[in-house]
C-alpha cells in the first residue's frame, strides 16, 4: 500500500511543505468562484462549497483526451466507468457517495443543456458524452453534493458543466489521434486498434458568432463479456472440446471461462453547431444542434476447439471429463444503430448589474435507436437467421427553465427560477425472421412511460459581515409518473398515474479565517425521483399479473453535509474536506427476502450512511520551475444501515464505494515547446453486491481496486502544429468493474490550430 500511495503522499507533503511562503499568497475570498474567459459556466459561482474545474489548456498538456468524459480523469474523488474509446452506453460517472451503479445521482451539462440520462438508473443508462468532443471543451466546472437550489435531487453526487467553445475571431482546428491496445486476459491474446479524426470552425463577426465540429471515431474495444459455466459433476455426455479456462469467479468459485463475448467495432460521427447572436453587449442568444450517430458490432470468440481443431458455439460438450449445454446465445451476436440528434436554446444577460436573467429550452431525441440481436447459434448467426430487435425510436427527454439572478445591493446575491423536465421512454422488443435486416415481427415486450418535474427554487447569498458569507436556498419539486405500461407478447398492463411534492432546503456559510484561510460549511437535501425504466420495466407471468417491478417506488431522499478548510498558498491551494450522507428509502437491485421472493428487483433500502475525508492539493512551479503538481486523497465509510427486505447487506459496503481512493498529476514544462506528465490513479476494493458476497473482485462481474499510472509527452513544433504520445495504463494493471477496463494503450496525436 506504501509504494501506491506514496506519489500522492509526495504531493501532499509538498503541500505543507509550502506554508512556509504563504505569508504572500492572494486572498482567497469566502469560496467565490472566480470565472475567466469569455463563456461564463451555468454552475453558480456564489455557492460556498467545493467546486473543482479544469480547463481545456491543462487538458491538452496532461490527458489523454479520446472522449469528453476523460477530462473528469483525475478530478477529486469523481471515476467514469469508460470500457473502451467511444463507450457510450455503460460510461457511468462515480462520484463520493455513489458507485458506477448510480447515474442518476449525478448530473451532466453540456453549457447548460442536460446530458445525463434520467430514463434509467444503472450502467446502461450513462451521460450522452458523445455530444461534446474533447476539441470542444474550453473549460468543465464540477459543483460536488446539493448544495445549489439551482439543481434537482439528482445532484446529489456532483453537477458537471462542459463549457465549450465561442470564437472571438475566425479559428480552424483539426485532430488526428491514434490508439493501440495489446489485450491479454483468459484466452483471448489480441490488439485493438481506434483512430479519431475532428475538424472544428469558427468566426465572429460583428453580433454573430458561430462554431462548427465534425468528428468520427473508429474504435475496436477489447472483449467485454466471457461465456462461463459452473464446474459440474463428472459425465460422458457432450462431444470433447479443449480451450476451456479454468478460473474463479467473483465469490472464489470454480468455473470454466469458454470464450469471449461482446467486442464491440464502433464507428461514431458527431456533428456540433453553435450559432450565437448579440442583441447588445449584455444580452446574447445561442442555438445549439447536436447529431450523434454510432453503428456498433458486437463479436464473440470461442475458446472451445473439438477434436478436429474447429471452433465449438453451441450445444452438448464434454470438458475434462464433465458435460455442459451451450445456448444458442451463450456467445451473443448483435448489432446497433443509433441516431440521437439535439437541440438546445439560451437567451441571458450578462449585466453583472442589479439583475440578470436567462430562458433556456432542450431537446434529446433517440431519433433512430435500434438493438438486433441473433437468437440462433453461432457460426451460422454470421449470415442472418432468427433474431430480436429492441427498437426505442421516440424516447428522449425536454427540459425548460427562466432563471433571474436579483442583486439589490453589494451584500446580496440572490436568485430565483422555474424548472421543467420531461423524459419519456419507448421500449418495443420484437421477433425477427432475420436477425441482420429483418423486419419486425411479433412482439415479445415493451416498457412505456413518462416522468416530469416541475420545479421552482430561491435562495440568496448573503454577505452578512466582512468576513463571513452565508447561502440560504430552497426548492420545491413537483414529479408526476404516468402514461406507464408494461407489456408482453400478449398482454399490456396500464399502471396508474401518481405525484409527489417536495421541499428540498439548502444552507451554506462560509468565514475569511484569514488572508490565506477559508472555512466552509454546507448543508443541502436532495430528494431522487425514481426514473421510467425503474418504475415501469419489468414483466408480465403468464397470470397476468405484473412482476419483477414496483410502479409505488418512494423516491431517494438524502442529507449531504460538508465542512472545508482551503489555504491559499504562494503557488497553489490546499483544500481539506470532511462530508457526509445519509440516504433514505436508496433504490437498488436486489431479492426481497421478506417476501420469499428469488428474483432481484429495483427496491428501496432503508437507509445507507456514508462518512468521508478528502484532500486536494495543486500548485505550480514546486521544487523547480515549470513543475506543476496536483492530487487529491479519499477516505470513505459508506455502509449499508437498515435493509428490512434484505438482513444479510446490513453492515455491509455500499457497492461500488471504495474505501481508499487517489489521483496524482506531475507536470513539466521543460520549455515553451515541450511538456511531460506522469499521473497515476488508485481505488481501493469495492463490492457490486448489496451482502458483499463478490469478495474476488479480480474476475469476470468483479469489482477490483487498482492502481494504474499514465504518461503523456506533448511538443508544440509551431505555432499552428502540435504533437502528443503517450501510454494509459503504463503498468498494464489488470482490474475489473464488472468488465475488464483497457490494458496498456498507446495513443499518438497530430494538431493543427490556426
């Protein structure tokens, strides 16, 4: 543990080490945030709590950016789950009281239009990174907990703001980057290969400014999924096959791993428009429009040879003296074709004077959104045959909002709005002759539903005395579920409409201790509505009845606490933080014992408490000049308190919350051309489970710390070109979330700027 530590105990050393030359250091004035550059974030600036950001000049020199998500990378205590280049249905984000199960308690922003994924709650219900490119970003803003009454219960984790560009003048950019994955795990020994290539445009001219990106990426991810049976009992049946892995599973269980499923080829394009229009030098309006397309593969590989050497998909097999039944889709073939397209309006004044407002609508569409997948053994699936498809063309959610920001004298800050979210989900499965491009057939299932908020929130930031600043807020949420139906191939049950009302306060004070110390305490109540998905999908038995889902989900109800120290030093900052959580009512998966029930459900857990310490750390010019440094240190105690339907999870962690985790960034800036960065990432153990069973984290459906190190060289050879290499995963760490995440990737870039 020493030796995986010790580059953020390095960091952190240095940062006392330097309170020695802080006698000089700025005032750090009661937690404002300051905003630089000419795109003001959505985030408030006048909240007293822990806000982090990185801008798009640190991460061109220190990350490896192949998708918008990886400018999170090593930001305080946040974790996106990103499989593979161009993940776009599992890359959930982490943040310090909720694992990579949890999406819905976090929220994503690209300038302020929603791109989190509200339908659903769990790994496939991830952010829409895809509608920000990296070359987009100009700055990303993170406000961690709700502690803003701007935002909606699913604050709850942290709100992330991608403020991308606006030109001032006529710009042109192009990137080309190239990855290479050698991926050795099981039996499948193998190298992934991605390409990415972006073109971006942009002008102002007198009151109309506008920007254009176009980018495509062509990336083969390593194999997600592997095919596994329990070792069972000796048999002659089965035709003999070898290939065949032995290994553990996640609670030390023999078994056999028989190939490898789900690789996915993805070819993505995405179109961005921005089209911005100043009414007066106070007063601009912007259109936003978004295309995202992804055409995706997904291939297994068998492991099983038979006595001839050919390969082995299906059927009755005999493996070391033992028989095992392959289904036909035991190594599943499918492909997906997505077209999501969207649209966002904003007009606000910037008048930095007695007051301010801002109208803004969105729109996310899942304009063509189909899933086919063969339900006939391999090889013959490769040419076409019997299949499903699961079409969700129509789903999609809007959002409306009018906020005012009301300034009546210098002590005051106060602000104030309406709020509107609307998500609707449209789920059909159906039969196919031809899995490839057959036409539907007749149903198997389908999910339908809506959800919509309508919110209204206050709250005022109040400089009460010189030193001392305080934030008051509340919310009111009104959320209604309806027009819900479960379906399956014969029957549709209509589930009935209901509504909830909430108040959700907010309360933050901060005190100038001194010129170089900030104290900060928030307080904040975040009420999570249950999503679509969680309400509505489940099944039908063959009485009729519904089954394997709850339309009476209570929704999460949380109190998040924290109190910060930050110290402003000669070159950087300090921060120390101390948080805490208490959840009632969580929504999880899982077998409602109480009731003899053998099937895991979406239900609600009494109450999980977590408690935790952070520390955050950067600076420039340490030890030498041109080195930068920055960390961050996480200790986390999240367990689950009471659990009536499940006694066995009580006392247990929550899932997917490590107790350790930490990032580090070393920057060197040798000249004006060339800059090296060596960062390294670590999380401690975790469990996916709710009782904890899964105690083998380093095996397929585990969940595993790690530790893994990046490096990154970048030469500006000119004004207008650039170049960049560098190595995610140096140490080839092997670790798991479920899936295997990347090995040890090389990736080379070439930029032009003008």
């Amino acid at each position: 543990m020493k030796t995986t530590m010790s580059p953020l105990a390095l960091a952190l050393l240095a940062a006392f080490s330097t309170f020695a030359c802080a006698e000089d250091a700025p005032v750090h004035l009661l937690g404002t945030v300051t905003i630089t550059g000419n795109r003001p974030t959505s985030l408030p600036t006048q909240i007293p709590t822990t806000i982090e950001g990185i801008t798009q000049a640190e991460i061109e020199k220190t990350i490896n950016a192949t998708d918008a998500e990886d400018a999170l990378k090593y930001l305080p205590s946040l974790l996106v789950r990103k499989r593979y280049i161009g993940d776009y249905n599992h890359a959930v984000l982490s943040t310090r009281a909720s694992g990579t199960g949890n999406s819905a308690r976090s929220m994503v922003y690209a300038d302020g239009i929603l791109l989190s994924n509200y339908l659903g709650n769990g790994a496939s219900f991830a952010p829409r990174w895809g509608m920000v490119s990296p070359e987009q970003i100009d700055r990303v803003d993170v406000l961690y907990g709700p502690f803003s009454a701007a935002y909606g219960g699913n604050s709850v984790g942290a709100v992330v703001d991608y403020v991308t560009r606006m030109p001032t003048k006529f710009e042109a950019h192009a990137k080309l980057t190239l990855t290479h994955q050698p991926f050795d795990l099981y039996g499948t020994s193998d190298s992934y290969d991605g390409k990415r290539a972006s073109i971006a445009l942009g002008d102002r001219q007198g009151a109309w400014s506008w920007y254009v990106d176009v980018s495509r990426t062509d990336s083969e991810g390593q194999p997600l999924t592997f095919p596994a049976k329990n070792v069972s009992k000796p048999s002659s049946a089965g035709i003999p096959v070898t290939g065949a892995v032995a290994g553990l599973d996640r609670t030390n269980s023999n078994w056999l791993l028989l190939g490898a499923g789900t690789q996915y080829h993805t070819v993505q394009d995405q179109f961005k428009a921005k089209l911005a229009y100043d009414f007066s030098p106070t007063v601009r309006a912007t259109y936003t429009f978004g295309l995202w397309r992804n055409d995706s593969e997904g291939r297994p590989e068998t492991y099983l040879r038979d006595a001839a050497g050919r390969p082995v998909y299906f059927g009755a097999v005999n493996i070391a003296g033992s028989s095992y039944t392959l289904g036909a889709t035991d190594f599943n073939v499918s492909n997906e074709k997505l077209q999501h397209v969207m649209h966002g309006l904003t007009v606000k004044s910037n008048t930095r004077g007695v007051f301010d407002w801002e109208l803004a609508a969105s729109l996310y569409d899942y304009d063509k959104d189909r899933l086919r997948a063969a339900t006939v053994e391999l090889p013959g699936a490769l040419s076409g045959g019997p299949g499903r498809i699961v079409n969700q063309g129509g789903t999609g959610w809007n959002t409306l909002s009018a906020k005012g920001v009301w300034r009546p004298d210098a002590a005051h800050v106060a602000e104030f709005g309406y709020q509107r979210e609307a998500y609707k989900l449209a789920s059909i499965e159906n039969t196919t002759s031809n899995w490839i491009d057959g036409a539907p057939g007749d149903r198997n299932s389908a999910f339908a539903g809506k959800t919509e908020t309508n919110s209204l929130y206050a709250q005022d930031s109040w400089k009460f005395a010189p030193e001392w600043k305080t934030v008051l807020g509340m919310r009111y949420e009104r959320w209604t579920a309806h027009d819900g139906a479960t379906s399956n191939r014969l029957t549709t049950k209509p589930h009935p409409e209901r509504s909830e009302n909430y108040l959700s306060p907010k309360a933050a004070l901060a005190y100038q201790a001194s010129d170089a110390w900030v104290l900060k305490a928030s307080l904040g109540r975040a009420v999570r509505m249950p999503t679509v998905s969680e309400l509505y999908q489940g099944g039908i038995n063959a009485s009729g009845q519904l089954i394997n889902n709850d339309p009476n989900l209570k929704p999460e109800k949380s109190w998040t606490t924290e109190l910060t120290a930050e110290r402003r030093l000669a070159s950087g900052q300090l921060r120390l933080t101390a948080f805490g959580e208490r959840t009632k009512d969580a929504l999880y998966s899982q077998v409602n014992v109480l009731a003899g029930a053998s099937v895991s459900t979406v239900q609600n857990v009494d109450r999980i408490n977590t408690k935790g310490l952070e520390a955050a750390y950067t600076a420039d010019d340490v030890w030498v000049r041109g080195l930068g440094l920055s960390s961050s240190l996480t200790w986390t105690d999240s367990k689950i308190a009471r659990n009536d339907k499940f006694a066995a999870s009580v006392g247990k962690w929550q899932p997917r919350i490590p107790e350790w985790r930490a990032t580090g960034v070393a920057n060197y800036d040798v000249n004006d051309q060339l800059s090296l960065t060596l960062a390294a990432r670590y999380s401690g153990r975790q469990y996916s489970t709710l009782d904890n069973t899964d105690v083998n984290g380093f095996a397929y459906m585990g969940a595993s710390k790690y530790f893994t190190t990046d490096v990154r060289a970048r030469y500006r050879i000119n004004r207008q070109w650039s170049a960049a290499v560098g190595i995610d995963n140096l140490n080839n760490y092997k670790y798991w979330n479920f899936h295997p995440y990347p090995q040890r990737t090389y990736v080379a870039e070439l930029k032009f700027d003008l």
